[in-house]
C-alpha cells in the first residue's frame, strides 16, 4: 500500500521547498498541523527540534528530517546537564521553555512557548500569581522583562541569526530610507533592535502585519528575521517596499545555514523515506516532552480559536 506522506516547511526555508509542501507556517502551526496529520511519513523541512516536536505530538508517524545537521544554535547552545542545575536553583519558579529546544530539554518544563504565544502564556502565569524562569532564548526573554517588566531569571543562548541584527546599522538604514519606514522584528532579535520595532511577533505575526499593512505606498519595511520569509511577504504584497534589516551597514544577509540545509534534493529524498529518522526518543522522554507542549496547544486553543 502507498504510504501517505505530508511535507511541512517553515517559512525560512526557500521558495522551492515551500511550494513542494502541504503546509507552510510558524512553529506553532506546524505543530499543531503535525499533531492531526493523518500521515504514515511527516517530512519536516525545517530543523530538528521542530522533527522531534512532530513525532512527539504524532507518534504514530514516521517523521523524517531532510538533512541530519539541520540544528539551531539555541539548541547546541544549551547543556541540558547544566540546565537541570539551573532548574533546581529555582524550585519556587514555573520553567517556560520556548520551543527552539531539545526533546530533553523541553521534559525538564513545566510550559513550552512559541514567540505567537509567549506573551499571552506568560501574562496568564504572572496573573495567576507565578514566578517564571525563561529558556534558552535570552533576548526573547530579556524583551519580555523590558516590555511587561517582569524579573525572569534567564538562560543564556542565543540565535545565531537574529542576534546579528544591529542597531547601528539599523540607523543608518533608517537615515536614507526616506520619510516613512517602519521595523518589524522577531523576537529572537538583541533588545536595542526590539526596542525600535513598530511589531514583534512571530513568523506569522509579522506577514499578517504585512497582509495588512495600510500605510504610504513608499513606505520603506524592514524586517528584522531571517530572510526565506521575505519570499511570503512578497507574494502576499508585492506593492511593498520590504527590505531585510542590516546586520552591518550594507549588508542585508541574515539567513540560517540550518533551515537552507533543506535542499530540494534532499526534501525529494526524505519523501522516499531517507533522511534522518526521529526514532531515538524513548517513550518516556515522549511523554515527558508532551506535556508541556501539549499544555501549550491546549491554551492556544483556548485563547486564540
Ligand atoms: P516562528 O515560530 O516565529 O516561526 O520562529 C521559529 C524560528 O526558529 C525563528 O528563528
Ligand atoms: Fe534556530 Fe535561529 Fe535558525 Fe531559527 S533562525 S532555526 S532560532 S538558528
């Protein structure tokens, strides 16, 4: 019998590879679209740890990742030894994770976020009279102190392609972009960046912004992420002026060596069932993983249906 596959890209890996899948989104997305695929093989053109998230909320699939080095720096960034330590120094605290983390690391939290939820997630535990500590992401977490002023303890990892975004440059772009710009930036991205945006939000956050951006037609948009999403923000508004923000003066090329490891070879390869298969997770590591995913999913769907 043929086995169903469904491939499932996000939005930094390029043109090509979106158009051969059946869903293209956010982390939150396509974890929930993992989870309800009806589906022998999930072929994850994205990273790892969004491979794992799927075949923990769809074990019953075989979920295939195209390129076995498609990592990300929050993930190698974080020792999940020193972690635990750092988890036990905080025994009055709630541990919210963000999603860019290892299956091992996600069991060791008491909540896992996506930047679409983070904000609301962590309001909801402040008013339910919580204390929270924050990882892997440190500038995510240091903009949520700033902007709500919170007092998280925080890890300290980074993600490789936001944390090059900088301010300095951002300014001289600004300088020579003419009367109306605007700065739309994820939340991955260091705080003096945050500071300046007009949104920020996730993937999907930021091409909603776009969809229904209603200002001067020689607006000038910068968008500080990386930039496979400038490809969807330019097929759902080619009338825009939509430029990557710099990372040095001149230089517009954010881009992550993870997400482009998703080359159309291999996404053809992994939808014949060669790849790297998620099938190291034992079934405890699963469950104590789900979890906090799983209570993520549920107050999304709460608060956002
Ligand atoms: P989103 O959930 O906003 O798509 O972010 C995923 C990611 O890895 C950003 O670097
Ligand atoms: Fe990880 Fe950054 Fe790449 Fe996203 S863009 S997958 S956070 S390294």
């Amino acid at each position: 019998m043929t086995k169903r596959v469904v491939t499932l890209a996000h939005y930094y890996t390029q043109p090509e590879i979106q158009q051969m899948a059946d869903k293209v989104g956010d982390s939150l997305e396509l974890s929930l679209y993992a989870k309800e695929a009806n589906a022998d093989i999930i072929v994850f053109a994205g990273v790892r740890f969004m491979a794992e998230t799927a075949k923990i909320l769809n074990p019953q699939a075989e979920v295939i990742l195209p390129d076995a080095g498609s990592t990300c720096s929050l993930v190698t960034q974080t020792d999940v030894a020193a972690l635990a330590k750092w988890r036990k120094q905080h025994p009055d605290h709630v541990h919210v994770s963000y999603i860019n983390s290892s299956a091992e690391h996600k069991a060791l939290s008491d909540w896992i976020v996506t930047s679409r939820n983070v904000d609301d997630i962590i309001a909801h535990l402040y008013a339910e009279g919580k204390k929270v500590i924050f990882s892997p992401d440190r500038n995510m977490g240091g903009y949520l102190n700033y902007q709500y002023g919170y007092d998280m303890p925080l890890w300290s990892a980074v993600c490789e392609v936001h944390d090059k975004f900088n301010e300095a440059a951002l300014d001289e772009a600004f300088a020579v972009a003419g009367a109306e710009k605007y700065l739309i930036a994820h939340p991955e991205s260091p705080l003096p960046v945050l500071k300046k945006a007009d949104y920020v939000g996730s993937t999907s956050g930021m091409l909603n912004w776009v969809k229904q951006f209603s200002g001067s037609p020689d607006a000038v948009i910068f968008v500080a992420t990386e930039d496979g999403i400038l490809y969807n923000m330019g097929l759902a508004r080619p009338d825009l002026d939509l430029r990557q923000a710099p990372i040095y003066a001149g230089c517009q090329c954010n881009s992550c060596p993870y997400m482009k490891m998703n080359t159309i070879e291999a996404v053809k390869r992994a939808q014949q069932g060669v790849g790297l298969r998620i099938d190291y997770l034992s079934r405890e590591q699963m469950d104590a993983a789900r979890l906090p995913i799983e209570r993520m999913l549920e107050f999304s769907q709460r608060y956002y249906a």
